[in-house]
C-alpha cells in the first residue's frame, strides 16, 4: 500500500460509537527490524510452521518465509503469479491464498485471489486456480483515491471459505464479504455484516472462536479489534474489544497479523513521512495482554 498518512496527530484515548478503548502499545512487544527485503510486508501467515509475508505492489511477485527472532529472511519462494497489488495471504491446510485485490482508487475489475499448493521444499510455488470476485454493491468506478469502500488488505479462510474484510476509507467500517474458494469463474463476493470500526482494517486472523482485524486512521493511530465469534462465521454480533496499539511514526505502517497458540504476530510497513521515519518492525503481541 503505496498512499501514506495525509497527516499526523496525536492521540491517547477516544470513544468511538461508545466503545471504551484499551491502550496496549507495541513498543514492549517488538521482536526484530525486518529485513530490508521486507521493507513493506503487507501480510502474514503461518503454514507449517514456517513465518511467511510478501511485499506489496511494485514488488516482485515472492513469499518470503521470516525468521520470528532475528527478522531476516529464511527462504524465498518465487511465483508465477502476478503481483498487481498482493495485500493479504492465508492458508488451508495445504494451499496459500494470495489476494492481489487491492483498490485504492476504488477502480478495479480484476480482482483475484491465487491458490498456491504450499510445498516447502520448493524453489517455486506455481498457482493451480484464480478466484475473480466484484463488490455487487458497487455501481461507481470512478476513481476516488482513498475515498471508496471496496478497497481490501484482510482475509482468512474458514469453514471452507474465504472471508475478506475491507478497508473502508471513506465509511472507516469493515465489510465482511464471503468468497467460494471452488469457483473460478466471475463471482459476487457475499456481504455477511459491516462494522464502524473507525479506521481503515489492514488484516486479520482467527483463532480459537475469536477474530482479530488490525489497521489505523489517516492520522496514523494504530487499532486492533477483537471480535468473539457467535456463529459460524459470524463476528460483528457478539463482545468486540478495541485496543491502540500506538502511533506508525513510531511503530510503522502495521499491514500484518497472525495468530499461534500464545499471541499475535504483528508486522509493519517502513514508515517515512518528511521527517517522520520508522523501520519496518516484527512485533508479537501474547494473547494473556489482551484482557
């Protein structure tokens, strides 16, 4: 994600649509700098143990697997896929998903997200299926720079589907579509539920009955919610709990999350905004910090 923050502000506590607000920030939490071939890691996973992101558009088209000590790269996994704009990664038990759907401009008709069989050993992954999908509530495409709600960074797969989460620039709400991962032809992503989240959701993950979505505001404020799962699939209905994780001047443009059995792997963009800079950072966050 190309566009940085329009400005910077400051901030320490708010109500949002009557929601208290946590304050748990990052710095006790950081792992490693990444290394500089991450400089901006848009996403993260974990399949078979192994720590995987990528970087955003403009970049080569590779998964890169992650050393969650030390921040440097342990192995680089070409593709044959094309990376127009990758923006989130998730997993089945033996595929990765790739969702190169990002939208700033509100414009695209090609959205797609890559099914790569995830072989270790591997030099190359090569993608077996494309999944195309549209927004069926979107009638415009003109373009609306970080102004249009069919933007998207976030998806998990569960319950043999796969859940995108978008990043409502212009509602600062999350959309929860649903996508059938078996069809390949052009299909409607299904709307499920929305929620005011109050900032723009950058990614997510699910573990254990409860989902977790990550992002920030223009001026920068990091958030993460988490949202108890009431039925299937179903997250915006039950206790939601919002937490600020800090300013990206400080912890940088936070982009990925993802869970184990102790916490949250949190990543971030390179940050540089005139004289405001920080490293792109690997933070993990235990799950006994969020009461």
């Amino acid at each position: 994600m190309k566009h940085k923050f329009l400005w910077i502000g400051l901030f320490f506590f708010q109500i949002y649509a009557g929601q208290e607000i946590q304050i748990l920030k990052l710095k006790p939490y950081q792992k490693a700098v990444l290394s500089d071939t991450l400089r901006e890691s848009s996403g993260l996973t974990i399949l078979q143990g192994k720590l995987l992101s990528f970087n955003d558009s403009g970049n080569a088209p590779e998964i890169y697997e992650i050393n969650p000590e030390r921040g440097n790269i342990l192995k680089t996994y070409k593709t044959n896929a094309i990376n127009q704009d990758w923006e989130a990664i998730t997993h089945d038990e033996k595929h990765l998903y790739i969702g190169d759907f990002g939208n700033n401009l509100g414009v695209r008709k090609d959205l797609t997200i890559y099914k790569i069989p995830f072989i270790p050993d591997a030099e190359k992954l090569e993608y077996t299926a494309k999944i195309h999908f549209f927004y069926p509530e979107q009638q415009d495409y003109s373009p609306k720079n970080i102004r249009n709600n069919f933007d998207a960074e976030a998806m998990i797969f569960l319950n043999g589907k796969l859940h995108v989460f978008t990043k409502e620039w212009e509602a600062k709400a999350v959309s929860h579509y649903v996508i059938d991962p078996d069809i390949q032809d052009l299909q409607p992503a299904y709307k499920q539920e929305t929620y005011p989240s109050g900032f723009v959701v950058t990614d997510a993950t699910y573990f254990q009955g409860k989902l977790y979505l990550i992002g920030y505001t223009k001026s920068a404020h990091i958030y993460l919610l988490s949202c108890e799962e009431t039925s299937p699939g179903v997250f915006f209905e039950g206790k939601i709990k919002k937490y600020f994780l800090g300013m990206a001047t400080r912890f940088g443009q936070i982009e990925g999350v993802t869970a184990t059995e102790e916490g949250l792997y949190i990543s971030g963009e390179e940050f540089n905004f005139y004289l405001l800079k920080a490293k792109q950072r690997l933070y993990f966050l235990p799950f006994k910090k969020l009461k």
